[in-house]
C-alpha cells in the first residue's frame, strides 16, 4: 500500500520551523523567560555600536562648527535611560578660534521597525564645559552648542539588528514591544506585531 503523499503546507511549516532554528542559533543573544521573548545587548557591545557612529560635525549658521566624538555611555537603569560623556571641538569660523570641551547628555532609546534600528530619542544636554572661549563668545557658546548638540544626535542609530535577529523576528512575525535599560545591558522585550504596543517607537 503506498504511503500518502506529504501535505504541502505541512511541508512549507516544516521548512519554516528548521529555517527559524538556525536563525534563532545564530541570533544570540536571545532569551525567553516568563513568557517573554527578548534579545540582550551587553553594555560593551551598545558601546562600541554607539562609538562607531562618531565623530559627527554639524555647523550652526555657517557661524559655528561643532565635532563631537570618543562617546563613553552609562546605562540608567532605575530612570530607563542612557548618559553619555563626549568629546566636543567648537570652531568659531569667524575669526577661526577652535575650542575643546566635555559634553554630558541623558537620552532614551527607541525602536524604527521599518529598518530594526535602536535610536536615540529625547536627548537632553545635561552639562557643557569649554576651554579657552573668549568672554564675548560664551553666551553664544552655552546657548547654541546645547541645542545644537540635542539636534545632531537625536534619532541617531546606536544599534541596528543584525541579519539573524532580523530573519527571526519576520519569521516568528514579532516586533520590538519595549526597551529596558538594566544595570548591566539593554533588553529588547519583543512580541507578536498584533499584540505589540508602541513603547519602544517613535511618539
């Protein structure tokens, strides 16, 4: 007697499931705990994703070029958010003065589906310290390199999923559900898209 053809869609789930598998081994770290699906990104690699963006320049009405670079990031965990220390270098272009200084800036994080990228949201300049500006240039210095600063930086990727994660995340159908600043990593708390509520993206 011969043996019933195998279903088609049950062949396709199959295949699905073994192609989730080697996503999910290859997508570490990934974690479930109860109940919970989540990826853990560890505070030396959100580090070095973050230093990979710098240095970054932007000008200020042709009057102000501002660099910052060498970001150190804290991670906040009882406030669910970041701090960063960086490297500032002014330009006045005016009469060609260059200045350095130390930058200070809290900021949240949050999820762009469209392209699994982590961003940097809501960045407020917390401390500015310059050296070696002239008197009549500081009122000008502490009021615009702030504002400046939160401008460049803001929806700046700090981290972006890699293919693994990505091809796991579409196959399972979830997307990120929230961001969790913990003492020593960040957790990405994910879910089904349908299920999902917009914790983790841009208001």
């Amino acid at each position: 007697m011969d043996s019933p053809s195998p279903n088609p869609l049950w062949l396709r789930r199959q295949c699905l499931a073994g192609l989730l598998a080697v996503a999910a081994s290859a997508a570490a770290p990934w974690a479930q705990a109860a109940g919970e699906r989540s990826i853990r990104i560890p505070q030396a690699q959100l580090q070095s994703a973050v230093a990979a963006q710098f240095p970054l320049a932007r000008s200020w009405q042709g009057m102000v070029v501002i660099q910052l670079q060498k970001p150190a990031v804290q991670l906040q965990a009882e406030s669910n958010s970041l701090r960063a220390a960086l490297e500032v270098w002014l330009t006045e272009k005016l009469m060609g003065g260059e200045y350095p200084g130390q930058l200070a800036l809290d900021f949240g994080l949050y999820y762009r589906d469209e392209d699994a990228t982590i961003r940097m949201h809501r960045v407020r300049v917390q401390q500015l310290q310059m050296q070696g500006v002239p008197q009549q240039y500081q009122p000008l210095f502490q009021t615009y390199a702030p504002s400046l600063a939160e401008q460049v930086l803001n929806g700046l990727v700090v981290y972006e999923l890699p293919a693994s994660q990505r091809l796991l995340l579409q196959g399972l159908g979830y997307t990120v559900q929230r961001i969790e600043v913990q003492a020593a990593e960040l957790r990405i708390v994910l879910a089904p898209k349908t299920a999902a509520n917009n914790n983790a993206k841009q208001p």
